[in-house]
C-alpha cells in the first residue's frame, strides 16, 4: 500500500536556527513527490515537485532533496514567517491519485 | 478571479440535512480533485475529475456522498443526510492535467463544514 509519513509531527525552531524536515514514502513507481506550505484557514501552496533521486530544487531558504525512500525539505536562517505546516504528497506511476502526509508543524519563534 | 475559488467559506448545519459545496476551479484546468481534511490531519483524497468524468471514486466515504462535474468547469460536492464525523475542510484543487506527466496541484481555500 502506497503510503507517506513525514517527520516531526511538530518542530520549534529560533529564528535562523536551520533543520530538516523529513518526509519518508512508500509507492510502486515514483510519478512525482510535491511539497505544499499550508497556513492556518488557508489551502495548501505548492512548492516544488522532484521526479527522480537525486534531484534538488531550491526557493529562497528552501531547499527539498530526494532520494529512492524519502524526502527532505532543508530551511535555513528562518525567519517567523515560514511558521506553517508543510506537507509532503507523493503520486504513483499507476494512478492519478496524489496520498498527502500528515505534515510537519513548523513554528519558529522571533 | 486567478485561484481556485471555493463556496461556501464555513457551512453549520443540522445532523440529517443535505449539504452542497461548491467548487471553481482555476480556467482551463482539465483535472480537478477533492479531499477531506479533519482536524490536525492530512488530506485525505475523495475523488478526481479529469474533465467531466471520475475516473476514481474509491476515496468516497460512503454512498451520502457524491460529486459531479459540468462543462469541465464547476464542480459540486454534495454531502446527504449529513453526520457528526462528515464534519471537516473540504478542499479543491485543480490543475494542468495530461496523464503520464506531472502537474502541481493548485488549492482554494477549502469549506469549514460543521455539523451539530
């Protein structure tokens, strides 16, 4: 069963103070892996989307990464504003259905 | 307008009744979807749309709930005889679709649906 788990549930993070958020797959045949910014009210905004392991894609102080089992979204120097949930979507070759994660509640504090 | 637009924002209603949502997505966008999104969870897929037709309806919780497609423009949610755990944000999105490639989804901002 194609499934996505994403890592941590919730993560505090000083202003500046960079980390990595962890977004772990399983799916017969990688079509595609996005990552969405949501904010509190809003939908989620689409930030990237990576094909193939190996591949990168940079959007000022992001930074997302795959390999063949997960995904990273790197921050660096953030700032208060990139406080939201960031979730990770993966697509299967198969089908056209897209399975989303949980998301990781990112909170960085001034 | 330039996004996906969703009607209505919030929707409160009673345990029994019919509820209808609607959905507009961005112009020219061939596939549009549906998802559920509870509380402190995930999205969690209903259905898809490419064109007018749902290819995959295996998301839909049970036979209360339907959805259609016209024109390859708007698309309505309705929600029968509405129940206490139907209640959530229901989300649309649309996008570029041409089966084998990829297209990022594009989000409205979804309808608070509460029932009492």
């Amino acid at each position: 069963e194609d499934q996505v788990t994403q890592s941590p549930e919730a993560l505090r993070l000083q202003e500046g103070e960079s980390s990595s958020l962890n977004c772990s797959y399983t799916v017969s045949g990688l079509r595609g892996l996005f990552w969405y910014r949501q904010d509190p009210g809003k939908g989620p905004e689409f930030l990237f989307t990576l094909y193939s392991a190996g591949e990168e894609k940079e959007k000022e102080r992001l930074k997302a990464t795959l390999t063949k089992k997960e995904s990273f979204l790197h921050i660096t120097a953030p700032k208060p504003e990139d406080s939201a949930t960031y979730l990770c979507a993966v697509q299967a070759n198969r089908d056209d259905k897209i399975i989303f994660g949980k998301g990781t509640r990112l909170h960085i504090l001034p | 307008g330039a996004g996906v637009s969703q009607s209505p924002s919030n929707k409160v209603t009673e345990k029994g009744k019919d509820v209808e949502l609607r959905c507009d997505p961005i112009s020219g966008h061939t596939a549009l979807y549906w998802y559920r999104q509870r509380l402190g969870q995930g999205l969690e897929f209903l259905i898809y749309f490419q064109g007018n037709s749902a290819p995959d309806k295996s998301g839909l919780p049970s036979d209360r709930f339907s959805a259609e497609r016209t024109g390859e423009s708007v698309s309505t949610l309705t929600i029968q005889r509405t129940q206490q755990e139907d209640s959530a944000v229901y989300l649309c999105a649309s996008s570029l679709f041409h089966r084998g490639s990829n297209q990022p989804q594009h989000f409205g901002d979804g309808t608070r649906l509460s029932i009492l």
